[in-house]
C-alpha cells in the first residue's frame, strides 16, 4: 500500500489506513448508488475510485453542499469515513449542536446500505450513540502500537480508548455497518485492508 505512504493526512500512520481501504471496498461492491458523507476518499482518487456523490458543506473539493442531517438517503448506500465526530463540534466553521448526530443517525434508517467510520474518543456524544447502538452492527478496532498496526477490541474496552492517547491520531475506530457482506467478514483480511 504505497498509496498510504504517499497519500493525504499521513494516511499510513494513522486510522486511514483502515478506513481508505474499507471505503473502497464499499464504494467497488456499491457503485455509483453510493452517497459518500464527508470529502476523504477524494483525496485518495488516484486509487481509481467510482465517481460517486459526496455531501460536504466545508470541503473546497466538488462535493454538494448540504448538510449531512438533511439529505435524503432513501435508497443509497452511505459511505462515511470519519466524519460523524465532528458533527455538532464546531468543526470547519460548523454549528455547534449536541443534536447533530443524533439527527444523522435517524435518517440512516432510510439507507439501504451504510458503512460509517467513527474515530473514538474525540466526539463524547457520537460516541455514546455509537456505544448505545444495536451491537450487532457495530464492530471496534484498537490501535496496538505505535507501528499503526489494528486489531479487534470490544464495547467495554472501546469505551476507555482515548482520542491521541497513547499514540497519535485515533487509538479505536468503531465501524458500524448493516452490510452482511463486511459483517460476515474478517475485514483484516486481503480484500479489505
């Protein structure tokens, strides 16, 4: 993956290198019916990513600017790599709102397909959604060392993680998903990551 190495946001050393190879798998199974919630993969296009819509009120990349929490995913299959925890922060000028996630994750209802990456420990409210979620669907990784190398963790562990503690960037990442296909899958495997 020398991609990662050359890519944006030091994509090889941080939770990216989770996250980039899983949005495309979703995005190569799912197409162009995909709706991708926040700019990232963009920045990875070299890659030869599906021309897809992104929803991204602060991104200068071409993306449709409308918020996340209005759009309507009736039907789409949603990609969102880190870009839950900063709504409702004051990220990129945005409002700050408790409600915001909340209102994101009820209009994940109407998605036929979603895959959401949520880095742990920097957003107190995405995370506890997150936590308080149907587990089926849901699935933590920890970060092990300073390496960037991933393993599986669970909801109790994943609570006590740590936003650039004790390694930079995120130190878990919940994946949440109502896709069987990466739900039936070892997502470590060659396919993914």
């Amino acid at each position: 993956m020398d991609w990662l190495k050359r890519g944006h946001n030091w994509a090889a050393y941080n939770e990216r290198a989770i996250e980039v190879p899983l949005g495309i798998s979703f995005l190569n199974r799912h197409g162009p019916n995909t709706v991708e919630v926040g700019a990232v993969l963009s920045y990875y296009k070299e890659r030869g990513i599906i021309q897809h819509p992104i929803i991204d009120l602060y991104d200068i990349a071409d993306t449709l600017k409308v918020s996340a929490t209005e759009y309507s995913y009736l039907g789409k299959d949603v990609l969102s790599i880190s870009t839950l925890e900063h709504l409702g922060k004051g990220d990129f000028g945005e409002v700050t709102s408790d409600k915001l996630p909340k209102l994101f994750w009820e209009r994940m209802r109407y998605a036929r397909t979603y895959l959401i990456t949520s880095p742990l420990g920097y957003n107190s409210i995405s995370d506890s959604l997150i936590f308080e979620a149907d587990q089926r669907g849901v699935f933590y990784l920890k970060k092990l060392d300073i390496n960037n190398n991933w393993g599986y963790s669970n909801l109790e562990e994943a609570k006590e993680l740590k936003y650039g503690e004790p390694f930079g960037w995120a130190n878990g990442l919940a994946v949440v998903t109502n896709d069987l296909y990466y739900l039936e899958n070892d997502i470590f495997s060659t396919d993914f990551v």
